[in-house]
C-alpha cells in the first residue's frame, strides 16, 4: 500500500492559526537572529580587531623597552672594564673598587630604563650581591627579591637551559616578576621588573567599567590585572593569534599578544555585554524590527478576530442568557470554520436535551435527598422503641400504675412527635418539648439517677432546626454515662452567636459522666461510625450526616471531654429566619 497524506482541513481554524501565527512570526525571528548572529559576529571581530592592534601596541613598546635593557646589560658584560675586574680582582681593593664604580653606573642607567626596577651583580665566588633600584620599590620587596636571587644563583645554574635566553616569569612573594640573568665567568649581571610596573600604563587602555588588562603566563596562569576579574573560569591557556570567547558563561571577549623577549602574554578581557551595549548600529535594528512587529499587530488582531475572536463572542453571548436560565437558546447558523460549525450543532443538541432531562433529573434528586433524609431520621426510632418497651415491662411488674399512665402519656407525645419527624425541619420549641418529653421518660426509668436542665432565650423558639438533633446526643449520654451509683446531670444551652460574618445558632450539650473514650474520640472526628463490644452505634455518624445534607459545610459538629470529666457535644447551625 502506498503512503496515505494526512488530510488538510483548509477551513479548520488550527489550520488558520498555525498559517497565520507562522506567516507573522516565522520572517521576524529569522530576521531578527539573523541580524542578532551577524551584528554579534561583526562586533566581535570590529572590537577584537581594535583591541588587538591596541594591545599589539602596548605589547611591542614593552619589549623594545626591555630590549633596551638587555642591550644595556650585553655591553657591561662585553665592554665594561669594571665588570672584568670584579671578575677577575687581583686584589680585594680592585673588586671594592670596581664594584663601588659599577654600582655608580648601574645608577645612573636605572634612571633611562622606565621599564626596569632593579639591576643587579651577583659574584658566585663571594656570594655576594650588588643591586641597584627606583626610588618606587619598597624594602619588604627588595628583601623577597633579593632572597631569590641568592637562591637561584649560588648553586651556578645553567641559565640558558633553565630559562633560555631572554625575559623569564617568576613567582616571587605574592607579585611576578619578569627577570633577565647574563653569566659572564664568575659573575651574574641582571635585571628585573614587576609585572605591575609593566602593567600601569595599561590602565590609560578604556576597556569599560567590566573589562581589563592582564599579564598572563605562557602556560595561562594570571600574573596581574588591572581590574579584578569577576569569572575564575577563564581559559588563558588558547593561542592569542586570534580572539576567542571565554569563561563560565561563554561572555567574555578574550584578545592576547604575546611578548617576543619573555615568556608572558598581555591580554584584554572585555564582557560581551559591554561590547553589545554601546552598538547603535544593532539599537537601530532592534528598533526596526519592533516598529516592523507594531505595525503587524492589527494585521494579526485583525485576522484572530475574523476567525476565532467573533464566533467565540457569539457562544459566550449564548452561554451567559443560558446562564441567566434561558435554557431554550440556541446558537444562531453563520459561516464559520468547520470546528465552530461542529460544536455550534452539537451545543444546540446538547440544549435541547438538557432542556428535556433537566427537570425530570432535578426532582429525582431532590426525591432522593428527601428519602435519604428520612431514613436517617427513621434509624434512630426502633432503637428508642425498644427502650421504651423495656421501662413498660419494669413500672408494670412493680405494679406502679401512675406512673405507667404518665410514661404512656408521654410515650403517646413521643411517638406523635416521631410520625410527623420525618419532615426536614422543626421549630426550636417543638423540639425541645420533644426533648422535655423524652427527659421525663428517662428520668422514670432512673428515678433519682438522672436530671436534665435546658437554658434557650425565648427569641430563638421558632427558628427551624432539624427534628431529633438534640435528642440524639441526649440519649447518647444517658446510654453512656446513667449509672444506679452516682447520679449524672445533662446541661442544654443555646444561643446565638455572631462572631463571624453570618450568625449562627449554638447547641451545648454537657454531661457529668465519665466522657468519650480517646478511640472513640479519634472515630467521631474522622468521620466513622462508632463500633464496640455492643455493636454499631450510628446516632452521632447520623446526625452528621443529616447536617451534611441540609446546610453542607455550614454546619459543624465538635465532640470532646470537659473539665474535670464528662462528655460534651458543640452544634453549630446556620442561623435561619422563622419560616
């Protein structure tokens, strides 16, 4: 089979899009990297030029003043008179005498010699060693050089193997130093100079604020700089013949020249960013480029809005009256590109269904909270009907007949109160003379074991709160806490608060029994039914749920242990006007 093309769908608008954004941006990146690489390019190569014929400058006066010198320092070894007598003395008063004239020579020549800090005479048989310096050096160096030279010339090196026969680098202290040594027989003629006198002139070089001159060894290794340089990451160990970019992060401009009389190279180090700064030629070119992008954006805004930006108002316009509850609109026919087309049709079905199912789906839901609801309420009946059996068979076997027409009576209220609980709220009041009721029932089956009393303000007794709320926790502390031994006191309080943004009614409830057993504690707060060696206790889960149900997360229950024991119960319900 051959190779089946992809379908375009010229009238998509991904298509539309892709085309256009690639026909706007595509030509400005290109152009705009390719000016960016070629303006780089040119700048680099404009300023590695300038720098280096700079710094070939400065380069080549540095080695004619060293050549100058060691010239100087080749004709006392050859032609000086004085030299050969401190070589060769037939007397100890000849070399005094010779070396007393060479010291007032080399002084004098120190003076011409800018580039020169010191010259010296070492005699190898004498140990001895003559120097002359400027005024500029200080004794702490005169000391450190002179403790090498000692070092170096004692032991007779053979210099032209050791340092071949020019300028060499080296290490003294905490400086560099550029040395020149001559052996003529018995003695060592010499001259040096630190590299930071060498490298003063430079600081009349404008290499910006960031950039610097250096003196850097043939085997790259810093010597001295005029400014201190941020990255330590530089390679110095490349051939200067071209310039090269350098460091950490690839921005520096690196330009050298090595010196032709010693082992040492001066290099400039400039950062890419002070050399793209000051390009006016690349400014005008960024600024042609954002005019070109100013005036290409109607264009593309333009070309968005035909496509995109005015099918897409349409649909919102139509979502928002949907929103408002016009489920019967449905979004008008107009050309358009094939996936508006596409979701326009399937949006106007979708509707038409929606508008169909959405009232039959709505009282299905609101038929199954309301049977949910009254399950939960229905739960708590068989159990309390059950109790409520068990105090009958005890007041009838005692024979106490009053008191079993009271608990009748009040069974006969009770019962009444729980047919008609399985409505979702009841007034304040109905539901405490529900809860006075069923006190009164349990304080016939505990007679001198049990009191209750319930403080409510008397502005609260007709707002709504759901049936058996109260009663639960009531029944929870008498199954838990009554004894025959110890008589238990249960506390109802409610008020209304407005602490917050949204008032809100608050139900205490307190007793005076032993309190929650941490476990149970730990399952009430996580949410999980109350499991122990009798069975499934599901008042306070059901409770919670009812409550989740009816106001969601406005209403709160918290459950804990009280000072110095007992259990108690907090209720928090949204505050509702009497209905």
């Amino acid at each position: 089979m051959g190779l089946r093309l992809p379908h375009i769908a010229w009238n998509s608008i991904r298509f539309k899009l892709v085309a256009g954004l690639l026909f706007v941006t595509v030509p400005l990146i290109t152009l705009l990297i390719y000016n960016n690489f070629y303006s780089i390019h040119v700048v680099h190569n404009q300023v590695a030029l300038s720098i280096k014929n700079l710094i070939s400058l400065y380069e080549g006066q540095i080695d004619t003043q060293l050549q100058d010198a060691d010239r100087n320092l080749i004709s006392l070894v050859t032609s000086d008179n004085d030299i050969r007598s401190m070589n060769t003395p037939n007397s100890e008063d000849e070399y005094q005498l010779a070396k007393h004239s060479v010291s007032d020579k080399l002084t004098n020549n120190i003076i011409l010699y800018k580039s020169v800090d010191a010259f010296f005479v070492y005699s190898q048989s004498r140990q001895d060693l003559l120097d002359v310096f400027k005024a500029s050096v200080t004794f702490q160096e005169r000391d450190h050089v002179e403790q090498y030279l000692h070092r170096l010339l004692s032991e007779r090196p053979n210099l032209a193997e050791i340092r071949g026969s020019g300028w060499f680098v080296q290490k003294i202290g905490q400086d560099y130093y550029m040395l020149r040594v001559i052996q003529s027989d018995d003695l060592y003629i010499g001259a040096w100079v630190n590299a930071k006198t060498l490298l003063m002139p430079l600081n009349l070089i404008n290499l910006g604020s960031e950039g610097s001159a250096l003196f850097v060894t043939n085997q790259g290794e810093l010597m001295v700089s005029t400014n201190p340089l941020a990255d330590e990451n530089i390679d110095f160990s490349k051939s200067f013949q071209q310039f090269y970019i350098s460091g950490s992060k690839n921005n520096l401009l690196i330009v050298g020249e090595p010196s032709q009389k010693g082992d040492f190279n001066l290099v400039a180090v400039i950062p890419d960013k002070q050399i793209l700064q000051n390009l006016p030629s690349l400014t005008r070119i960024i600024e042609l480029i954002s005019l070109a992008s100013i005036v290409l954006i109607p264009i593309s805004l333009f070309f968005l809005r035909h496509i995109l930006l005015v099918p897409l108002k349409r649909m919102i316009a139509v979502m928002r009256r949907i929103n408002d509850g016009n489920v019967n609109v449905r979004i008008e026919s107009y050309p358009a590109s094939d996936e508006f087309l596409l979701v326009n049709q399937t949006f106007n079905r979708m509707m038409s269904q929606i508008e169909e199912l959405k009232i039959n789906v709505y009282e299905e839901q609101l038929s199954k909270h309301k049977v949910e609801l009254q399950h939960l309420q229905l739960q708590i009946n068989p159990h309390f009907f059950m109790n409520s059996l068990n105090i009958l068979f005890n007041l009838a076997q005692v024979k106490n007949y009053e008191l079993i027409q009271e608990m009748t009576l009040c069974l006969v209220q009770y019962f009444r109160f729980m047919f008609r609980s399985n409505l979702t709220f009841v007034t304040l009041r109905e539901e405490l003379q529900h809860v006075r009721n069923y006190i009164r029932i349990q304080e016939l089956r505990f007679p001198n074991s049990l009191t209750c009393t319930i403080d409510s303000p008397d502005f609260l007794v007709n707002i709504p709160i759901p049936p058996l709320v109260i009663q639960t926790f009531l029944e929870n502390s008498i199954k838990h806490s009554v004894t025959l031994d110890k008589p238990v006191h249960i506390s109802v309080a409610i008020d209304l608060l407005e602490t917050g943004l949204e008032p809100y009614i608050e139900i205490i409830i307190r007793d005076t029994g032993k309190g929650f057993l941490e476990d149970v504690l730990a399952e009430i707060r996580s949410g999980n039914r109350v499991v122990d060696e009798q069975g499934e206790h599901i008042g306070i889960w059901n409770v919670r749920k009812r409550l989740q149900l009816l106001y969601g997360e406005h209403a709160a229950i918290s459950c804990y242990n009280g000072f110095p024991s007992g259990a108690v119960i907090e209720i928090k319900l949204p505050y509702q006007s009497e209905r």
